[in-house]
C-alpha cells in the first residue's frame, strides 16, 4: 500500500509542467483564438516531448506508459488549457483503440502524423473533427458534428477520467490565478486578499481541490488496474473535481471583480475550459447516478460497492 | 502507487478484526463525558492496552506494536469496522504522546509515554482561557519560577475530560511580563496538585464534558517543563499539528458514519427528499475521499516529509463532514429527531452525534482560524493592515 506518485511519474510530471509553462502561456492562448486555431508547431512540439505517444506501447514508437501517467499529463494539460486535443487524441483514442486490439493507427500518433478523436454517444461530437463546426463557449474547443458515435463503456469511463484530470489542473490554474490577483489589487489600502471574505473562498477553493485529486488518482489507478469497480471511481472523480473546479471558477471571477468579466484577464480561457468539461462525458448528473446505483443500489446490482471503514480500497 | 495491501498487512488485518470481534463490548457504554462513562471508557483503555493495541504506532518499549502508519490505519479501519468505544485518552496517545516523542528527553518519553499508552495515566489538555480561545498567544495564566520548580496561577477553561482525568499539559506564562507568543512554557501537572480545583462544565447535552481549572499556586517540578523555558508556543503548535493533521480524526470514524447514513437512508428512504439521497451520497464520497488523502498523507510521512498547514485542510474537512452527515441524518429521522431514545427504547445516537459535530468546527482551533491559516500559510495571502 502506497498512495504517492514514483519519481518517475514525479519527474514526468515537472518535465511536462517546465515545457508547457515556458511555451505555452495565456499570450499563445489569445493568438490561437484570433487566429482560429492554426499553429502546427505546438502539436510538432507536444511530439516531441512523447506527449503524443505517452500511452502508445514502445513497439509502436510510444512511451508505453499507463493511465496513471496519462491522468497527471491531462492534469498538466488542463493546467496550461492547452488548446490542441492532445488530451483527445492521446489518452482518451489511444487507450480505447489499444483496448479493441486497432493498433494501426498507434505509430502515426505517436510520431504526431496522426490526431484521432472519438466520439461518445454521451456528447456526440468531436474536439478536433472535419465535420460541421459547433461553437463552444470554450474558444480553444474546436468542436465539430460526427456520423455516428461509439457507445462504449470503456471509451466513457477514459473520457471521464481524463476530464477529471483536466479539470483538477484547471481548478488549481484559476486558483494561483486569483490567489496573484488578490495580493496585488489593493482597495481600502491594502490588498483584497487582506480581507478575510477573500481569504476564506479561496481556502475554500483549496480544500475542494485538495480533496478531489486523490479521489482523481485512485479512479486512474483503478482503470489502469483494470477493477471492476473503476467505472465507480471514475464517476467519483468527475464529480468531485467538476464540483472543484466549478467553485473555483465562480470564487476566482468573484476575488477579480470587474476586471474577472473582462477578455483581457486571462482567467475567462480557464473558466470556459471547466464550463465546457465539466458537462463533458457524462455531465454531474449522469455521474452521479452511477455513485448512486452503486452506494444505494443493494444486493445484485451491477457495481456492488463494499461500503465502511474496512473496505477503503476494496 | 500501489493501492493494495501486502500479505501482511492483510494479515494484521485479520488479527485486529479477531480481537475487536472477541474484546469490544457488545453494549455501548455509557458517554464518556459522565463519571460511569469516563470509567467505562477508561476500563476499555485498559484492555486494549492489555494486548498492547494502546498505541501501535509507539516503539515496544513505551508500550506500544512499533507499527507503521499504514498498520495505523488499518488498526483504525477495523476499530471503526468493529464501532468500538471513543478513546478515552485520545489527548494524550493523539496529541501529547507525538510532541512528547519529539520533544521530550529520554527521561520524560520513559515517564509519561508507558502510562499514557497502557490507559493508567489519562490526559487533559489545558490550554483555553477565558480570554484567549481563537487567540491562544493571550494567555495570561502564569508560572513563576521558584527554585526547581514553577508556581502556577491563573484559570484555564473547556478542557475536555478534565473532571475526570489524571494528568493535564498546560501552556504558561513563565517569563514575567511577556508578551503574545513568547515568554511561554508548556508545562505538565497531576491534576490532583494541591492547589488545582476542578469544575465541572456542563455541556449543552447536559454532562460535564470539559472543565475549568482554578491553579492558586500550584507547585510543579521543573523537569516537568516540555521542551525549554519560553519555547511553549512551537511546542504548542506541534500538537496542534497533530490535532488537526493525522491522528486525531482518523478516516475510519467517518466512513463508519457514512456507513450507518446509508443504512438510515434505507429505512426512510419513502420519506426521503432527493437533497438527502445526494447528501448520503456525497458523504460516501467525501468520506473515501479523506481516507484517500489520509493514505496519501500517510505514505508522504513515511517517505520522511511533514504534514505542515495542509493539517487545517483536514481538520475543516472532517469536522464539516461530520457536520453535514449528521444534519441530513437529522433530516431524515423527521419528527424522531428530537427524541434522545426512540419508540423502542434504542439510543438516538445520531442526536448525540449531532450535537458532538457542532463542535468539531469549533475544537482543535476553530474553522473560520484554520481558513486563516491557509490563506495566510499556504496561498501566502498577506495578513491584514491598519488600512
Ligand atoms: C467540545 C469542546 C472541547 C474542547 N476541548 C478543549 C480542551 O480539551 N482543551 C482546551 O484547551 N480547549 C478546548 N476547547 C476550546 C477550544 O479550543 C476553543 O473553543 C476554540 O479555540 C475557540 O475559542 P473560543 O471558544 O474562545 O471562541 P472565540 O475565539 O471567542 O471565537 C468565537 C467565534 O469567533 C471566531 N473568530 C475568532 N477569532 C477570529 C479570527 N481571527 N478570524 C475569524 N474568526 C474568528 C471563531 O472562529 C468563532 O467562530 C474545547 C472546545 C469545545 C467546543
């Protein structure tokens, strides 16, 4: 029993976190929403970095790692709200077509020839598709119709996890941010975050972010385990990291003020990313009512859940 | 990451659940907070500690399993599995015990830990007056010096089990003049020292959970100081650490509660309104969800990191979740609520268990202190100014 992170998974993660934060602030952001989304050379980039073939097996050129390590990178990605669908493409294709044995498309991905996205009945769209384009309130979605979806459990529970993930990195981005906004906005001669009515939203936000990542961690750990419950834990991460994010959201715009309704404050791009997930393979309700069938489902339902003191990780 | 347990540590667990199942009574004892509970409670220590399960986290030599804090929290799993009694004497093994281990000599772990882990010697913690509560560094109650040993005078307040209890660790002013957080001693008395008088406090329920203590002069030998002369506050602020950080409220407790919350949602479920099926919910989840940061807190402790200002990330978390589990029990119970036993003469132990969650935010340095901390420690906010 060991709930913390390897130094590799430790190591991968600063590595992804130096890279993004150097290459990849809000400034970018803002080129890519006025210029319609277009810079080949951040998705060469993430290629570079392996972050394209993370989950691709080595024999098909990627990094063969797991879920675990897919979920810390979607943290990362919603932490920088990296605009191209590496998180789609990456650790939600990858892993489902590794799963159904369509290992064709593997190499290309991972040498960044190729972007995959798959659509899930639960949001029959694409982030990155040719079909017609939907407008999302989130700029750097670029979301267009699909034929036909896939109704895979799998594929729900990937998207899910992912998004709980991105989600987590949202919710600490929007925090910092606000936490900087607070001490250095002075009103009343001193810095709002003086005042104890900011101070405590702002702890608030920590607290429900601290306690959304393990829950986040251990549903990774599960589906990499493969445990018949993981559909279980899943669906706990997603709602309690879009529960997190989602209250962070509302406290940051709120610490900003007027300047928190503005374009020209960054935050908007992060808010937008949390609205937008947070509905995103299987929105609260629909997660919730997995939790539910499971707490409250009894006897022969389909995820008996051992419940009590003893059965923390059963 | 390995989320599962090791041979061994499955088969400790066994062993824990063997001997809670032969040793925890089957009656519930009386509350702790009266003289026949207190007794009951204290007899309970006694057996555990009879088998050495007091504190198995503690070396061998003070009594306890030299267990690591995994083996802790399945120790804690299993006795919340087996709803065994509230430990006695959870401010010293919980509290005192850890501060001791880190800052006592050699002399004081071999005087005071052995007692407090075999249940002979129990603690109160006397640190509240009545003007300093939220603002601890006001403390007036002063320790003069006088050869080896120090005088105390003063008044402390709302320490819990101190009707009852044997021994107290207690912060004093021992530098005359002093102000806020220095000058400060942590110091430990027998709580039959002449000059110290009890009295009882009843609590809202009615019994005397916690008690004012009167020191009118009252001599305490030197070497029962904790740590140097002046240094109480640091010390002070370890154990609240560990009030407020690992061990006081381990997981096991709330998920037992979420556990019986199921079950009541169960028998009223046609009743029920569907805030309350959330609320059962989600305090599953945020009971798991505790456990979950508790194993990871466990491992970071393990791996030789500390547990700093995230302890007041916890201490909000569980108090509130109690809180909030016990409030939707209340909801769901109606117009049983109110009754302290129900219909068929079973205790209405969520009534107790209700009001005990309103003070959760309040003990161990209140919620609206522990978001200060925070803010101020962990986002690094500034404190506030003159304006
Ligand atoms: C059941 C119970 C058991 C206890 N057991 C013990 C014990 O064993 N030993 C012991 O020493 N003490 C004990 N206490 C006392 C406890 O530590 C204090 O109650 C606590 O520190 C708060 O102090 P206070 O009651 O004086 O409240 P106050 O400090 O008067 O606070 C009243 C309210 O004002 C708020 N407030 C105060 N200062 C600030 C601030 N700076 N910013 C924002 N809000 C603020 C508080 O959060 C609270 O809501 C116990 C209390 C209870 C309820």
């Amino acid at each position: 029993m060991d709930f913390s992170f390897s130094e590799d998974q430790r190591s991968l993660v600063q590595g992804a976190r130096a890279y993004f934060s150097g290459r990849y602030g809000p400034e970018v952001l803002r080129r890519l929403d006025l210029d319609g989304l277009c810079n080949p050379e951040i998705w060469k980039g993430l290629t570079e970095m392996g972050l394209t073939g993370l989950l691709v097996p080595s024999e098909q050129g990627g990094m063969g790692m797991g879920l675990v390590e897919g979920a810390l990178i979607a943290a990362e990605c919603g932490r920088v709200a990296l605009a191209e669908p590496l998180v789609d493409t990456a650790l939600i294709a990858v892993p489902w077509l590794i799963s159904r044995g369509d290992t064709e498309a593997l190499a290309k991905i991972a040498a960044g020839e190729k972007r995959v996205a798959i659509s899930h009945v639960i949001n029959p769209w694409l982030n990155d598709g040719d079909g017609t384009p939907l407008e999302s309130i989130d700029p750097l979605r670029h979301l267009t119709t699909v034929e036909d979806a896939e109704n895979d459990p799998f594929l729900l529970d990937l998207g899910a996890l992912m998004s709980a993930a991105q989600l987590i990195g949202v919710g600490d981005a929007m925090l910092s941010q606000a936490v900087e906004y607070a001490k250095i906005r002075t009103q009343f001669g001193q810095p709002i975050g003086a005042f104890q009515a900011i101070k405590h939203q702002l702890a608030n936000c920590v607290g429900a972010i601290e306690f959304a990542k393990p829950v986040v961690w251990r549903a990774a750990q599960a589906m990499q385990d493969a445990l018949p419950l993981a559909p279980v834990h899943v669906s706990h991460a997603k709602f309690a990291a879009t529960d997190a994010a989602t209250l962070t959201a509302e406290t940051a715009i709120q610490v900003h003020g007027a300047m928190g309704y503005t374009y020209e404050v960054d935050l908007h791009f992060w808010m937008k990313r949390c609205w937008a997930l947070a509905g995103a393979w299987g929105d609260r309700a629909f997660h919730l009512r997995r939790i539910d069938h499971a707490v409250l489902g009894g006897e022969g339902n389909k995820w008996p859940l051992a419940i009590g003191p003893e059965h923390t990780f059963s | 990451m390995q989320l599962t347990y090791t041979p061994e540590q499955e088969a400790f667990r066994a062993d824990v659940r063997a001997w809670m199942q032969a040793n925890v009574p089957r009656e519930p004892l009386a509350t702790l907070e009266c003289r026949e509970g207190y007794d009951q409670h204290v007899a309970w220590e006694r057996t555990l500690a009879s088998d050495n399960w007091g504190m198995v986290t503690w070396p061998e030599a003070y009594g306890g399993r030299g267990l690591d804090l995994i083996q802790w929290l399945i120790f804690e799993e299993e006795y919340f599995r087996a709803n065994a009694p509230n430990r006695a004497n959870q401010n010293g093994i919980f509290l005192l015990g850890p501060t001791i281990m880190e800052y006592g000599t050699e002399e004081q772990k071999q005087r005071f830990l052995k007692p407090m882990a075999k249940g002979e010697v129990i603690w109160a913690q006397a640190w509240s007056e009545p003007g300093a509560g939220s603002d601890l560094a006001a403390i007036s109650s002063r320790g003069v010096r006088d050869g080896d040993h120090y005088v105390l005078t003063g008044q402390k307040t709302w320490s819990s089990r101190a009707a009852f209890a044997d021994w107290g660790f207690g912060i004093f002013r021992t530098e005359p003049n002093s102000k806020r957080h220095k000058g400060l001693s942590f110091i430990l008395f027998d709580l039959n020292t002449p000059g110290i008088t009890r009295r009882p406090i009843r609590q809202l329920h009615g019994e005397a959970g916690f008690a004012e203590l009167f020191f009118d002069d009252v001599r305490v030998p030197v070497e029962n100081r904790l740590a140097g002369e002046g240094e109480g506050w640091n010390v002070a602020m370890a154990t609240a650490g560990f009030e407020r950080g690992l061990m006081l409220r381990s997981p096991g407790r709330f998920q037992a509660t979420a556990k019986q919350l199921i079950d009541l949602y169960r028998k009223h479920e046609s009743h029920a309104s569907p805030g309350a099926r959330e609320a059962v919910i989600q305090a599953w989840g945020a009971a798991q969800a505790y456990a979950y940061n508790t194993y990871a807190v466990a491992a970071k402790i393990i791996a030789g990191g500390k547990i700093g200002a995230e302890a007041s990330l916890n201490k909000i978390f569980w108090s509130e979740l109690d809180r909030t589990m016990h409030r939707t029990a209340m909801q769901l119970l109606g117009a049983q609520a109110e009754l302290k036993r129900f219909a068929d003469g079973t205790l209405n132990h969520w009534l107790e268990g209700y009001i005990f969650s309103l003070s959760g935010p309040i003990y161990a340095g209140s919620n609206e202190i522990q978001r200060n901390i925070i803010a101020e420690r962990l986002l690094g906010l500034p404190r506030l100014g003159a304006g």
